[in-house]
C-alpha cells in the first residue's frame, strides 16, 4: 500500500505547540505506518508556513495530482485540521479521495477509512456535505423567489432596452424607442415579418448599431418583460 505523509504548519506556531513542526508530525506519522501490514511511505507531502483556511498549497495540490494519477493508496496526516480547517473544503477532498479509491487516516483522531467503522464516518460526512448542498440551494432558491416577489431581477442578459440598476431593471431611454417602435409596428400590421422589414428599411442597424434577427424580434414580442413584470421559476409576479 503506498502511503502519502502530508504535514502542514501555519505561520501562527503559538497555537500550534503540540505539533509546531512538519518533521514532528512526520515522525509520529512514520512510526504509526511501522505499526501496519504492507504499508510503505509513498512520498512525504510538506506544506511549512501554510494557512489550513484554503487549499492554495503547492504540496496538497501536488498530492492531489499524484491521486488523480492513482499512485496513492492511503493519505495519512497527524490531525484532521492539518488537511484543511474548513468544513467546506474537507468534504471536497473526501470526495477527492472516494472517486479515486483513495483512504484517509488522521493517526490521533482514529479518523480510518480504511475501516468500516471508518467509511461509515466518511458517508455520513459526505452525507451531510450533499445536505448542506441542498440547503444552500434551496436557500438561494428562497432568496430568488423573494427578489422576484419585489420585482428585483434574478439575473441573465438583460432584455434589450433595459439596464440594470441596484438589481432593478430600468428603462433605457435610447433603446426603448426602437421596442416601442416594434410593438408599434406589429400591434399595426400583425406580423412579424412586417416588423423585420421595417426596421431594415429604416436602416435600424446603422443608426442604433443594433441587427435584430426575427427570432430577436419574436422573443421581444413575447417578452413578459415588457408590461413591467418578471418571471421566475414559471410564474409571473
């Protein structure tokens, strides 16, 4: 089995004495692959003076490849908190870590996927990772559904004349003539082709420096938008 030893300290030491070096936790890490059957030190992944808030971290990225390239067997730290401090990016690495078959020890904590007790704990873990997921979405959902309600706009293109304005869509003077002039045309002659034509005789694509294609045009038409409404998630509001 090859082991991959990764170690890490940040800058602030004082709060880490009890491992306040990378040589530290590698001995300790060592002597625990001593202890078990046919476990070998792969390589030793060292990130001295590294922050555990993020992942930018030369070493943890150069182990990461080392796993997706499926060199890797067992990832083994002193504590969990020297992988990373953020439950966000723990998850994303115990992901990391199933997709490519890949186990994970923290030698103190008795953190051992390679146990059933152990890949119990990491399910429940990604688990709850996929739950706060779902959270987070339907909170976001909730959020948009809100801005809606108060005729906030959710986001996208913005529909031709129209800017956006402290999340409000408001109306572009220049461009509003030339929708006005559309609907004036269509509510005229009931057709679409009709509309297209006239804007090309009028030379529209020169004098706005805008080419408007049928489709263009239809969709406009179409276009809740337009009577000073937003759609969201199918309703009008």
């Amino acid at each position: 089995m090859n082991c991959a030893i990764y170690t890490r300290v940040s800058t602030d030491t004082q709060a880490e004495k009890e491992f306040s070096s990378c040589e530290a936790q590698e001995e300790k890490i060592r002597a625990f692959i001593k202890s078990q059957n046919n476990w070998e030190v792969f390589k030793v992944y060292s990130d001295p003076g590294y922050t555990g808030a993020n992942l930018n971290r030369s070493a943890l990225q150069e182990l990461l490849e080392d796993i997706r390239q499926g060199k890797i067997n067992i990832v083994l730290v002193y504590k969990i908190d020297r992988l990373t401090r953020s439950p966000k990016d723990f998850y994303y690495l115990i992901e990391i870590f199933e997709k490519y078959k890949v186990d994970f020890v923290s030698i103190t904590e008795r953190f051992d996927t390679s146990t059933p007790a152990g890949r119990l704990l990491r399910n429940i873990t990604l688990t709850f990772a996929q739950f706060e997921r779902e959270l987070a979405s339907e909170r976001t959902k909730d959020k948009m559904l809100e801005r809606a309600k108060k005729g906030l706009w959710n986001g996208g293109l913005v529909p031709y004349g129209y800017k956006r304005e402290n999340k409000r869509l408001i109306v572009n003077p220049k461009e509003a003539e030339i929708v006005k002039l559309i609907y004036e045309i269509y509510i005229t002659s009931g057709s679409l082709s009709k509309v297209y034509e006239e804007l090309k005789a009028r030379d529209i694509k020169n004098r706005y420096n805008k080419h408007f294609t049928k489709s263009h045009l239809e969709h406009i038409l179409r276009n809740i938008v337009y009577t000073g409404k937003v759609k969201y998630s199918g309703k009008v509001y």
